[in-house]
C-alpha cells in the first residue's frame, strides 16, 4: 500500500495483492469487491490500520490495455463513483513507483473513463466524468434548521450544494459544520430527495467567500458519506460546483476556479463543453506519506478492520 495526501485528504492505493475481480468494468468489478471481499475495504482503511478520515483504492488491470489501469475508491462506510482527490492521489503514487510517465493518460472508473495528467512528481490534472445540474435551488424544510434552499448535481458523485446557511467556514467550526451538514443529509434522506434515479445524495457542501489573500474564488466544506469532513476542496464536489456556475452562466468555460478548502488547500479548476457536456478538469497536488504491506496475523481479533463481520 502507499499511501499520500491530497491538499490534506488523504489516499491510500493498494497497488498489487487484491482479490481476483474478473475483467469487467470498474463497476461490475465494485460489486463483486462490495459483495464478496468487502473485508479488504474494512482491513484497509477502517481502525485500527485507518481511520474515518482515509479513502482506499484498489488498482486494477485496465479492460482497455490503452488505459494505465481502473480504480476503485472507497471510505469507512462503503464505496464512492469517482473521487478527485484519491485520483490525483493514486497518479503521484503511480510516478513515486516509476509506474507513470509524465503527460497525459487515461484511467478507469466505476462512474466511466477519467483523464490523468502528470505534470511533475506532485502535480496532477484530472479530466473528471461529465457533470450536471439536476435541480436547481430545491428548498429543504427541516425542524432544526429551517429551509435550506441548495442545488443538486452530479460531479462522480451526488451533492447538495449550499451558499446561503449563515454558518462560518473556518476549520476551528469544523465541528458545528459536520452537525450541521449531517442534519442535512438526514432530511435529504427522510423526505425521499434523490438523484433522477433514485441515488442517495450523500455529499453535502457549503460555500463561502475564500480566505483573505488566498487568491481563490470560493472556500467550501464538504461533508463525506462516512460521516467526516473532505480535507480537500474535493474534486468531485468541485465538479459538480464548475456544472452549477457553468449552467447559471457565472462561469465560461475554460476560465479558471480556484475552490479552496475548509484546510486552506487550493485546487484550480476549469471546465469544457465537449458534445454539449460539462468536462471539469481539476488540477492539485498530492504528496506521498508512507509506504506499506498489509500484515494479517490470525490471532489479531481486529485483523479485518473494527466492525468487520468478517473473524
Ligand atoms: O475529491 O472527489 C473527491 C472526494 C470525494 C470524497 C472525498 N474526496
């Protein structure tokens, strides 16, 4: 395993010694690693290896030899689309492995094919899925917070994006933001708001003005589906804020958004329209922090992971 962080969000990348999961695409191949050896998941990035914070990812052998492999990404409560940050993650990890040469490749996702670019060791472009709007301003009503008006859009993974909540977006309130993005999702949830197709919208992100003198457009907090905050500005979430400003017209394609992080971390990011589709792409850099092998030992209860059904 080799792990990194992005902007402050870190990846873990299991690189070889995973399951045999066939060689269908990423998301057949998600179901089958969700369905029969979810304890690797478990093993990976749940106490006492991880913590609540870690995304894993498992690379896998491309189903297109043109391709430089598949992923897939996961946390402590499940599986996620695609993930920005873990991208960026894994490419510098490839590079730090020798794996991947500078310039531009292509990945594969559950979500579909994604662009990588390695710029350097550290600097990475990803050419996200194409993202959307689904719905525009839906006002939530809740008890506890009153009505919360966000958007809803897809950017690899679902979100409900909200400027308009009276809170502060400062990392020493991270912990009010995650009480207050939970209740959230909560509502989401119990009052049936979903994605056109029944999904959940586990991603919750607030947006305020960027820090002063941090040269960014935006400074958002995003609320993950395991329960925790992105350290990153969150490249899927970042996707999905481009497809928003795309669609109202506060952005032209092409121009740059800085989107920075409840941390402070900065990704700069642009979108295209290619055949009438919204192409984020969204730049960051990544560092590589450790280096390791699994080690099972059979009398270690928690071998598996804190909570794995698997002994
Ligand atoms: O960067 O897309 C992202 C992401 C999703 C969940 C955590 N990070």
């Amino acid at each position: 395993m080799v792990d990194s962080h992005t902007g402050g969000e870190p990846t873990r990348v299991i690189v070889a010694g995973g399951p045999e999961l066939g060689d269908g695409a990423m998301a057949e191949r998600l179901a089958l690693l969700r369905d029969d050896h979810d304890w690797l998941r478990s093993s990976c990035v749940n106490e006492p290896r991880g913590s609540d914070v870690l995304v894993g990812a498992l690379l896998c052998p491309p189903v297109n030899p043109a391709n430089i492999g598949g992923v897939i990404f996961f946390n402590n409560v499940g599986y996620i689309g695609m993930c920005g940050h873990g991208t960026i993650g894994l490419a510098v990890t490839l590079a730090f492995l020798d794996r991947l040469d500078l310039g531009e490749h292509r990945l594969e996702t559950p979500p579909g094919e994604v662009s990588v670019t390695l710029h350097d060791s550290n600097r990475v472009t990803v050419g996200n899925v194409p993202s959307y709007r689904y719905r525009r301003g839906h006002v939530l009503k809740t008890a506890e917070l009153g009505e919360i008006r966000g958007d809803i859009a897809w950017g690899g993974n679902w979100f409900f994006l909200v400027s308009e909540h009276g809170q502060r977006l400062e990392y020493d309130n991270a912990g009010r933001l995650t009480e207050f993005t939970r209740t959230i999702r909560r509502e989401l949830d119990s009052q049936g708001i979903r994605g056109p197709r029944g999904e959940l919208i586990d991603h919750i992100e607030l947006f305020g003005p960027a820090s002063k003198d941090s040269g960014a457009d935006s400074r958002n907090f995003v609320l993950c589906p395991g329960g925790v905050y992105d350290r990153s500005p969150c490249g899927t979430g970042t996707s999905a804020k481009l497809a928003c400003l795309i669609e109202d017209g506060e952005l032209a394609p092409g121009k740059v958004w800085r989107q920075e992080s409840i941390t402070g971390s900065i990704f700069e990011a642009r979108a295209t329209l290619q055949g009438g589709q919204i192409i984020p792409q969204i730049t960051g850099n990544a560092y590589i922090t450790g280096q390791s092998t699994l080690w099972f030992d059979a009398s270690d209860p928690f071998r598996f992971g804190i909570g794995s059904t698997k002994c």
